[in-house]
C-alpha cells in the first residue's frame, strides 16, 4: 500500500486505441465519458518497432479539447522534439530513460518549453534509476512498449510498490499497457495513481461513460491499511 495519502485517481485515455478515423470526436466522447487527460502514444519505428502519431495530431487534439495531452514519447531522441510538441500544446512529455543519456537535461528543457516532464520505464529497467533523478511523474510500462493489446506483465505490481517505496511521495507514478480495472486496483493498491486506460478498459465497449465508471468502481476501494493486511 502506498505509505503516503495517494493522489487523485487520474484516467488517461490512450488514443491509439480510440476510433482514429474520427478522431476529434472521440475526444468529445471521452471528455464528455469523464476522462482526466489524452495519453498521445508517439512511435518513431525505432525506439519500438511501430509508427504513429506526431505533433500535427497533438495540434488537432488541441483544437478539439481543453483536457490535458500527456504525449509518450517512444523515439530514439526524445530530446529533437521537445519544442515541437510544445508548440502543438501538449501539457506533459514522458520520455522513455532508456533512449536519454542525459534525463536532468531532458527534464529541464521540457520544463523550460512549458511542458511537465516524465519517465517511463521499460518492464525491464530498474526502477531504481529513479532515486538518481528529480521528476513530477513516472510511467511504468506493464507491457514491451510498441503495441496496444498485449498482456500485463506479472513484475508490474512489485515495480510500481518497489517505485512507490522509493520515491516516498515526491512523484505521481502511472501504469500503461492492459490496465484493465482489475489490473488498475492492483497498481493502485501498490502506490499508483495515474492510469493509462486502453483496450482492456475503455476501449472495450462502445459505452465511454459505463467503462470509465467500472474503473472509478475498481479503484474507489478502501486505502486503509486494514484494507490490505496480508492475506
Ligand atoms: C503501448 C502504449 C500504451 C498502449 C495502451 O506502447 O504506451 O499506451 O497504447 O494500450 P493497451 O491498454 O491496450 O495496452
Ligand atoms: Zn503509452
């Protein structure tokens, strides 16, 4: 259990798998469904071995929505497109820490461009890492960044409570790839508080609304600590 208050549970929508040939009305869906922010999957087919958007959609999920767009940079040099993706209004970049070999300098020139910095983490990275680096938010990814539709990694919840014992507090922690409800209560349980919601949540049914209140119901569970005595 996280050893601090946790923060307010935030839903994130994963617009990759949302229905992409009308997109600026999904948006509308979502925002309307009351989702917290628009998670933006960005793909260089180098970093990980998939392509899909760039700062032109940022721009157009800009002009659709006044909810924040966290974009989640998988690309080899994060670094080339800070300002790109400010000038498209993204709120938050994540930027993956094994394509960085300077984060604190990273961090600050996305800080600098106006932007809220994050990590994320790949399942195999040690979330150690993150006791060497000052950030807002860090991202762990509970499947091999590149896809939606993959199955949840078992180490997943022993990472983010291991992240949450480290970071006592002082970062938001998120989880992405197959956060399903059950999955969700399960990192929340463990520390989390920001959750990436795809294809094994939201995107499941037609209904925005009725999934996002299925996960709201998943993590409203009693935080007190008898709530998660061993059993
Ligand atoms: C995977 C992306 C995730 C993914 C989530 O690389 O970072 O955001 O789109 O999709 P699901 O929830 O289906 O795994
Ligand atoms: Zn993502």
């Amino acid at each position: 259990m996280s050893p601090h208050r946790p923060q307010a549970d935030k839903l994130s929508a994963s617009i990759m798998c949302s229905r992409l040939g009308e997109l600026a009305n999904e948006v509308c869906k979502l925002e309307a469904a009351g989702i917290d922010s628009i998670h933006v999957d960005v793909m260089d087919g180098h970093f990980v071995p998939n392509l899909t958007f760039g700062p032109d959609i940022v721009a157009v999920l800009r002009c659709a929505t006044s909810l924040p767009l966290h974009v989640h940079l998988m690309v080899t040099d994060p670094g080339a497109y800070v300002r790109r993706f400010a000038e498209a209004g993204a709120n938050s970049v994540y930027f993956h820490i094994e394509a960085e070999r300077y984060p604190w300098r990273l961090a600050a020139q996305i800080g600098e461009a106006g932007m809220t910095p994050g990590i994320a983490l790949n399942p195999s990275t040690a979330v150690d890492l993150i006791r060497h680096i000052d950030v807002p938010h860090v991202l762990v990814m509970a499947v091999e960044p590149g896809f939606a539709g993959q199955r949840w990694l078992p180490p997943t919840v022993h990472r983010v409570r291991e992240l949450s014992q480290i970071t006592r507090g002082r970062v938001g922690i998120g989880v992405d790839g197959n956060v399903s409800p059950e999955n969700a209560a399960l990192a929340k349980a463990a520390g989390a508080s920001l959750f990436v919601c795809g294809t094994s949540s939201l995107f499941s049914g037609d209904d925005y609304a009725s999934e996002v209140r299925r996960m709201r119901t998943a993590l409203s569970f009693d935080e007190s600590p008898s709530r998660h005595s061993a059993s």
